[in-house]
C-alpha cells in the first residue's frame, strides 16, 4: 500500500527567509506526486505535481519540488517566503493503477514571523 | 468558471439526526471523493466513486452513506450512526484514467452537531 510521511508537523521561519517542508513516500512503480496549500477554514488548492519528466517541478506563488527516486522524497521549496505563505502544505501520492486515488499526509502547518 | 461547489458553508444539526452534504462539480471528472478533517489532522478518506452509480468504501465509512446517481453529484448523509460526526468535510474530484490525478476541492463545509 502507498504511504506518505511529512516529517515535520509545524515549522516556523522569518519572511523573506527560504523554506523547505519534506516529504517522503512509500510506492514501488513511479508515483503521482502532489502538493497541496490549505488555508484556514478552506479547500486544498493544488501547488504543483510531478509524474513523469523533469524531476525539479515548478508551481504556483513560487513553489518548487524536487522528485529524488533514491531517497523516496518529493521535498517541497521557495526561496524567499512572504507572510501570506503561512498555511497548512499536504504531500500526497496517487497511483495508475487506483485510477486517481490519492493517499495524503499528515501535513505541515507553516507559520511566518514577521 | 469550472469548479465544485459544496453547500452549506456552515450547517448545525442536533444528535440522533441524519443530514446530507451536498457536493457538486462541473469539471466533467469521472472520479469524486469525500474526505474527513479533525483539527489539526490530515486527511481522512470516506467514500469515492469513480464512476457513476458505483462507489467504494474509504478508511472511515462507518456512519456515513452516498450516492452517485449523476456524474456531477455526490452527496454525503452523515447518519446518527456517526459517533463523532462534528468536523469539517471536504469534497474533491479528479480525473480517473489517463490523466495526472490531481484532486480538485470544494470550499469544505463545517458540520457541527450538538
């Protein structure tokens, strides 16, 4: 079965510093990779994916990942983090052959000090 | 705009009654799903469909029911079965066979039994 594992349950940093929120998955073919942002009191939005191609993905607000096969982690990054990134960031992992049917983390919630 | 649409926001129910959340999408997605959040919790998985009149039992289905009579709609009754039915419900779709996966979210609704 696929497991996600974010490591982290809460991070802080200072705006305008870099970030870095881990995740790690258990799955034996190529997965589908995703990360999700949820503010508070509302849905997941979708941040970016990776399934296939280029293992560095770029997404939105100035999000990237980076798919590493060998570790088994699909980390998510930004350079420079703005207050308005403070949310709660879900890993997930879907599989071809559940037809789309994802398995989420626990999730990170990210808090920014001014 | 596309998107799904879940309603009410908020909605407030005495114990021992049934209630059903509405879900619907106009993505023209084949997969639909029903998810549970407890403050501070990650996802948990009720009930999906990956097609039209038919449905799967997720991780926590115990005291809950759908149905999937239209490919745009996917309703959750949360019955007097459910122990512990306060928490907020997330409704999302994808697409379900040859695509990427992603899962599109509704704006959640918050239900709170008293």
């Amino acid at each position: 079965a696929q497991s996600v594992t974010q490591p982290d349950i809460h991070i802080t940093v200072s705006e305008g510093a870099s970030l870095e929120l881990r995740c790690n998955y258990s799955y034996g073919a190529t997965p589908y990779l995703f990360w999700y942002v949820q503010s508070p009191g509302q849905g997941l939005q979708l941040l970016l994916k990776y399934f296939s191609g280029d293992t560095l993905v770029q997404g939105i607000k100035g999000f990237e990942a980076e798919f590493k096969r060998s570790q088994s982690s699909f980390n998510l990054r930004k350079p420079s983090v703005h207050w308005s990134d403070a949310a709660e960031y879900f890993c997930a992992v879907a599989q071809n052959t559940n037809a789309g049917k994802s398995t989420f983390g626990d999730g990170t919630t990210l808090t920014v000090k001014p | 705009d596309g998107g799904i649409t879940q309603s009410p926001k908020y909605l407030f129910r005495k114990e021992g009654q049934n209630v059903t959340l509405s879900c619907e999408q106009n993505l023209n997605h084949d997969a639909m799903y029903w998810y549970r959040q407890d403050p501070g919790q990650g996802l948990r998985l009720i009930y999906y469909s990956q097609i039209v009149n038919d449905f799967q039992k997720g991780d926590i289905a115990e005291g809950y029911s759908v149905s999937r009579e239209k490919k745009e709609s996917f309703p959750l009754t949360v019955t007097s079965a459910q122990k512990n039915p306060t928490a907020f419900y997330l409704c999302a779709s994808s697409i379900a066979f040859g695509g990427s996966y992603e899962q599109y979210f509704g704006p959640g609704t918050r239900l709170t039994v008293t």
